[in-house]
C-alpha cells in the first residue's frame, strides 16, 4: 500500500517512462459506426437501458461507474467485465472493485443486440452506449457517442492494485498525471467528478473519514461537515464495508449540479470530492457550478462540459479496427480460432494500455 499519493505519483511517473505512447487508436471510432452493420444497435442499447432504469433507478449510476472503471484501467476495451479464470484473477475480482456493480445489465444489452445482429457490437460499446444513456435517462445531457470500440483480452487484477488514492490525496500530482498520460484537464477531473451526482459508495470507501482519518483510531476528517459526519456514521457503522451510500443523497438519481454544492459546502462524501477544493482550478469550477446551481444556465453550462469530458474518457486505450476483437460473451474472451486474425500486436496494445492506465488510475476514484 502507499504511504502518500506522492508515493503513488513517483510509482506512476517511474512507470510512463516505460510505457510506449499508445497510438492514437481512436482515430478509429467514428459517430454511428453500426449505421450499415447494425443501425438499430444504439435504440437497442437505450430501450433496454430505459425498461431498467425506470424498474431501478440506482441502475444508472451503476453502469456510470462501470464505464468509468473500465477506461481508466487498461482504456475502453471492456477489461473490467471479464471473469477470472483459473490462473488469472481479474480486474473486477480486484479488492477495490468489489463495489463495483452493473455486470448483469450489460450482459442483458448485449444478449439483446446479439439477439438483433449477432456478433456486431462489442461489450466495451455496450457499456459505453449504456453508461451514456445513463447520463440521458437521469434528465442530464444526451450525449452524441462515437462508437467502434473493440473488446481486449486482458483483465488483471494487479492492474488495479494502484488504484486507491490515499487518504489526503495530493490532487495536484494527480491533475499533473492526467495531463500528461490522458491529456485530461484539470477541468476534466472537476467535470468527470460531477458524475457523482448520480450513484453510490461503499462504505468502505468512506469509512476512513470518519473513523479512522489520518490513520488515527477514532479521528474523523475535519473537512467533512459535522453534521454530515455524524449522519454518515449512522449509515455506515465501523467494519461495515458492503453498505451502499448515495453520493448525492438529495437528489440521487437525478444527473444535475447539486454535486458541486455538496462539496462546496463540505459534503462531499469522497476524499478525492473534498479534494476538489484544494487545486485552484477545480475549486473554482466547484464554486462556480455551486454558486449558480439551480439556475438553467449553469446545467446547461455543466451539461456541455461533462459531454465533452465524457467523450475524451470514452476514448482511452480503445482497440478498434484489427484490434481486439467483438466478444461473444461478455464476462469470457472468445474462444481460441486458429484463422483469427487478431494479432499478438493486439495483444501487446493491450497490455501496455493496461500498465499504463492502471498506474495511473487514482482516477477511477475520482469517477466513482
Ligand atoms: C503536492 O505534492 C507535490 C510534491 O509531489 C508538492 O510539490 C506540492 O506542493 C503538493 N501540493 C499540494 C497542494 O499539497
Ligand atoms: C451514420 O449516420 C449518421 C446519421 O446519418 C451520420 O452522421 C454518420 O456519419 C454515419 N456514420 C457512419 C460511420 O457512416
Ligand atoms: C488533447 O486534448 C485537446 C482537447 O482538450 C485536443 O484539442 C488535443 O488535440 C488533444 N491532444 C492530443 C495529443 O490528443
Ligand atoms: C448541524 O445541525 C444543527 C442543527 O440542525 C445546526 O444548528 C448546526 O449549525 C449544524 N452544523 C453544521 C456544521 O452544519
Ligand atoms: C473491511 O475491509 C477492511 C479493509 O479492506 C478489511 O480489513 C476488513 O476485514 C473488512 N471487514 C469486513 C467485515 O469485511
Ligand atoms: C457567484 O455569483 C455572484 C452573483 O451572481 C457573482 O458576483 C460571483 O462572481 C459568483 N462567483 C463565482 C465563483 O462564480
Ligand atoms: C489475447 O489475444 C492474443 C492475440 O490473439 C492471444 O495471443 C492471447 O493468448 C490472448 N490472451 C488471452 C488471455 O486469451
């Protein structure tokens, strides 16, 4: 484990020293990519997702998360579904991950669109057409999505395994790193933390700032509300680490900017959303989005940016074209075919895109 996220940032900057630039893959994905192949994909994906979320609204939030934790560990290439198998524990059977939910929904999307053009549409595109009807059906942004993403075959769970952002996060190292291995913005971070609007926590996640801050028996964080506080440890009772927390619990299923008033007014329920307070830029955009919430301008406003910030995420380490390959089942690769012709080139995109994100991945808490 890390000591400090100074810890964490050497770590992630000895490695992209290492790692080969990945190449610009996404020049690849295209708006409507199934029009001739499957031009029904994208209504099937927001039918399907429309019937679950009105059955369970906390559907959404899920399969934001789920996308989330997909790109920013080994990119958009659907790693985060797969199994472990004998021999190899995988990403989704990776400590942090076991809040991580929505599995089912994507299987159930995808067994639907293979139902209507069998082995056409990737499971990365499943989940990334899912996560942004999400955002649609929780009354945020329709968000225009290329598609063309191809499924890996890589899914380890070490790759995780730096994941989390220790308790006081430096979140300039962090804004630092993002800048310089996924070209995000500071205002990125401020923007993708905005999903929080929607969805839950485990009270594992949280737990540390209320009982045990700083390492200290008993201590909680200082800059999280009082009153917040108390009510939380009500919530989440010491060693309860399976209970799911609403991040935004006054408006938790509903994509607006009620988030940015939560952390502005120290309720942020996150460490890293208590970050956001501590760089200059995010804070502003924190306070700015705060101060105006409520107001239609400033939706629209938040709106337009996380659509851009989502589609940069949605680009991350994507195979498309001769890479990776259209999965049959989501949570298996495919079987092995001897006229494949998915290359060991593939195989090595995807596994550099994997180290690389992975080390980087304090960001997947910053999305959760
Ligand atoms: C974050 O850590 C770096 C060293 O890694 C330091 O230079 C910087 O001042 C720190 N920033 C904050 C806001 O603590
Ligand atoms: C798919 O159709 C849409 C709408 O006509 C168009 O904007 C888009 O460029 C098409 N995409 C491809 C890859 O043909
Ligand atoms: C980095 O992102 C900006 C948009 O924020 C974009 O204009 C630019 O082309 C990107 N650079 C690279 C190398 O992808
Ligand atoms: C906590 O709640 C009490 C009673 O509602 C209120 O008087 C107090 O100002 C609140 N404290 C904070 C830090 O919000
Ligand atoms: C909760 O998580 C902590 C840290 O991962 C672990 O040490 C503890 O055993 C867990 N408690 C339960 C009840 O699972
Ligand atoms: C907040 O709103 C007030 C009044 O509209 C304005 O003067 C101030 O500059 C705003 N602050 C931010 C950070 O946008
Ligand atoms: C991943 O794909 C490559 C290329 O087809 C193949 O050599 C490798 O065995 C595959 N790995 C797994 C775990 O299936």
């Amino acid at each position: 484990m890390m000591a400090s996220v100074t810890a964490a940032a050497r770590a992630a900057a000895a490695v992209l020293l290492l790692v080969v630039a990945a190449p610009s893959a996404d020049a690849h994905l295209a708006m409507g990519a199934y029009n001739k192949t499957c031009p029904q994909a994208e209504d099937v994906v927001l039918k399907e997702m429309t019937s679950m979320v009105a059955k369970s609204p906390d559907v959404a939030g899920a399969v934001l998360r789920l996308f989330s934790v997909d790109c920013f560990v080994g990119g958009c290439e659907g790693s985060i579904l797969l199994d472990s198998t004998p021999g190899n524990t995988a990403e989704k059977d990776a400590p942090l991950n076991q809040g991580v939910r929505g599995y089912e929904v994507v299987d159930a999307i995808k067994a639907k669109l293979d139902a209507a053009c069998p082995a056409v549409v990737s499971c990365a595109d499943t989940l990334a057409l899912a996560a942004r009807d999400s955002v649609r059906l929780t009354k945020g942004p329709f968000i225009p999505l290329p598609t063309g993403r191809r499924d890996g075959n890589r899914s380890v769970a070490a790759d995780v395994a730096l994941n989390s952002p220790p308790p006081g996060a430096n979140i300039t190292d962090i804004i630092a790193l993002f800048a310089t291995k996924f070209n995000l913005t500071a205002k990125d971070v401020a923007v993708l933390s905005g999903a929080h609007t929607i969805g839950k926590a485990r009270c594992s996640t949280v737990s540390p700032r209320l009982y045990n801050f700083g390492g200290q028996n008993g201590a909680s964080d200082p800059t999280l509300d009082a009153n917040y506080t108390a009510t939380l440890r009500g919530q989440c009772k010491p060693g309860d680490n399976a209970t799911l927390v609403y991040l935004d619990p006054p408006t938790p299923t509903t994509f607006d900017t009620d988030y940015y008033a939560l952390v502005a007014g120290n309720k942020g329920l996150l460490s890293t959303d208590a970050a956001l307070l501590l760089d200059a830029t995010t804070s502003a955009y924190v306070a700015r989005q705060a101060n105006a919430t409520a107001t239609a301008a400033a939706a629209s406003e938040f709106f337009a940016d996380f659509a851009t910030s989502f589609v940069a995420m949605s680009k991350l380490g994507v195979l498309t074209h001769h890479n990776g390959e259209i999965r049959q089942v989501c949570s298996k690769v495919n079987p092995p075919s001897p006229s494949s012709s998915t290359s060991t080139a593939a195989a090595q995109l995807t596994a550099t895109g994997g180290l690389a994100v992975a080390l980087l991945a304090l960001a997947v808490a910053l999305v959760l």
